[in-house]
C-alpha cells in the first residue's frame, strides 16, 4: 500500500510512548519493592515471530508478521487524530440497556484529555468527553467504575452512572474524578477482569512489573501483594481467564510486539508464552464478545505524516481472542 506523506516540523519527537504524564511520590503495599527494583532486568532474549507474506489484510505500511496479518482485520475508525493522541482502550458492557461501548482515551498535551465512546456494533461515536489532563495510557471499567490513569502512577476514578449521562449529552462535556487518586507502582497500562484491575509501568529499557488490585463497591483498590513480570515496552494489556496479552512498542520506526502469555507464572523466563510482530506504535487492547480490540497512536496528527512512522493506522484492529490465546 502506498501513501502520500508531508515532511513536517515536530516539536514533540521526544515524547513518544513516555508522555507527559508527572512522576510523583508512591505510596502504599507496592512501594518498598519498587523503590529497590526499579526495574526488572531481562534474563535471556524472547524470541519473535518476525515471518511475514500471505494473509495480509489492508493497513499502511510494510507487513508486520503473518501471525498478525492472518488474525487482525480492520475495526472502527478512531476520532479526533487531527487534535488528539489515542492511548487507552477499554470495555463497558451494558452502558445503556443492552447496549456496549468501546471506550478509547487521547491525550493532547496541555489539553484536557477525552474518553470516546464507540458502539462496537456500528463502529460509530456515540459521545466523548473532557477529563483533567492526563497521558491516559489506560482505561478500563468494573464494579461500577471507570478507571483511567492519572498520573504517571497514580488511578483516576469515575462513576459509571456520570460517565452514562455525560455521553449522552450534547457537547463534549468534563467528568470529574471521585476523590483522589490512587498511587500505585506503575500505571502506565491497566485493565481489569472480573473484580480485579491490573496495572504496571511502561520501561523501555528492560522488563518490568504489574500488580493486581481487587476492586470494593466504593472503587477503593486492595493490593495483591505480588508483581507479575511484564514484557519490556509493554504498552497495553488484556486479561482471559487463562492468559495475558501484552501490547508492547516504542518508537514510529519501530514494528510493535504481541505477547500471549499463560497465565500462573509471573516469572517470563519460566511462563509458556509466543511473541510476534505488529504493526509500528500500538497502545491498549481490550476484549469485547470474543475479540481483541488493538488501538495504535501511529495514526495521530503527530505521527503520521512522518515519513519515520512504519505503519501509519488510523482504525483500531480486531482478532478473535482464541486465535490469540491458542498460541500459548
């Protein structure tokens, strides 16, 4: 596939997949370990899949692998790439009646951020909103919650009955957070699965970690004290009841990396696991009705006119979780 593409001037090459989310001081279960491991060195090499042709569906750019092309197709379109950067990606069942939502963040820095709302039956927006800014690398919802980052650790929180009522206004209307937010060891990613919300920190040196937090009716977070290693660059996650599928990228030039992970070992050297390519700068992914949802901020005003950027994609992409899960 071919494509036209203007030479610009970026005054934001720097930030990349870091952001412009703040640092600030951890508290809680999580932070004597992290203040002595500030990051988890790798072991030995993972070895990805990089085997490309055949089975490629259309996206810009060069072929990321076979594994993904023969899975992913094409999704919604994302909003908003003219102004905004997309970054998280999340799932509310039942939103209104029987219907479900997709739930996107995008960040513009020194701008309040959004939560798009897509209807995954029509792939069309029903509705966003303005949060407090934020890099809004993660979003997902449980127990009546929204849960989104805040800071560079910290979770934001939101009543899932406001966030209801401001999509369905007109405008583009500002959600506050319940209280304030929680400090964690990393939440650079997060998602949840049944009672359970995970989060970690992005590192693009070397692997790192992510802890599970049980949710309470009150949207209070309890730490399970134990760290799960995570992929270095990890970007997104999504939670089965047996694996874990890491997003992982950093850099326009740069192809990204899918990791199915089995599930009960935190220790990667020692877990069952497959790795293979993606396209270049993908972000969250998240589960709706049996498929994976994958977001990429490639497709953003400050990417993808860069001749720099490998796969610029402006849609998010789907893959049916089996298809993923049977890998590992």
């Amino acid at each position: 596939m071919t494509r036209r593409r203007v030479v610009i001037t970026l005054g934001l090459a720097g930030l990349l997949a870091a952001g412009t989310a703040t640092t600030v001081a951890l508290t809680g279960p999580e932070s004597s370990q992290a203040a002595t491991t500030a990051t988890v060195a790798a072991t030995r090499a993972i070895s990805c899949d990089t085997k490309t042709g055949g089975g490629s569906f259309d996206y810009d750019g060069p072929s990321a692998s076979t594994k993904y092309d023969s899975r992913f197709s094409n999704s919604a379109a994302l909003p908003q790439l003219g102004k905004y950067i997309p970054q998280g990606i999340g799932t509310w069942w039942n939103w209104s009646g029987k219907k479900n939502l997709l739930l996107v963040t995008m960040y513009h820095p020194g701008q309040k951020s959004l939560i798009v709302g897509i209807d995954p039956a029509t792939n069309k927006v029903v509705g966003d909103v303005k949060i407090a800014e934020t890099h809004a690398g993660g979003i997902t919802t449980s127990m009546g919650w929204a849960f989104v980052q805040g800071s560079t650790n910290g979770i934001r929180k939101y009543k899932l009955s406001t966030l209801a009522a401001k999509l369905k206004a007109s405008g583009t209307p500002t959600i506050d957070p319940v209280g304030p937010e929680r400090k964690v060891y990393g939440a650079s990613f997060l998602t949840s699965y049944g009672d359970s919300l995970w989060a970690g920190k992005f590192n693009d040196k070397g692997r790192d970690k992510m802890y599970e937090y049980k949710i309470k009716a009150n949207g209070s977070l309890v730490t399970v004290n134990k760290a799960w290693e995570v992929p270095t660059k990890t970007q997104g996650l999504l939670v089965t009841k047996s694996h874990f599928i890491y997003s992982t990228s950093f850099g326009r030039k740069n192809l990204s990396n899918l990791y199915v992970v089995r599930r009960g070992q935190p220790d990667l050297d020692k877990a069952k696991l497959s790795c293979f390519r993606a396209p270049s700068m993908s972000e969250g992914i998240t589960e709706f009705g049996g498929r994976a949802y994958l977001v990429f901020e490639s497709g953003a005003y400050e990417y993808r006119s860069d001749p720099k950027t490998k796969n610029v994609i402006t849609r998010l992409h789907k893959a049916s979780i089996s298809s993923l899960t049977s890998l590992a």
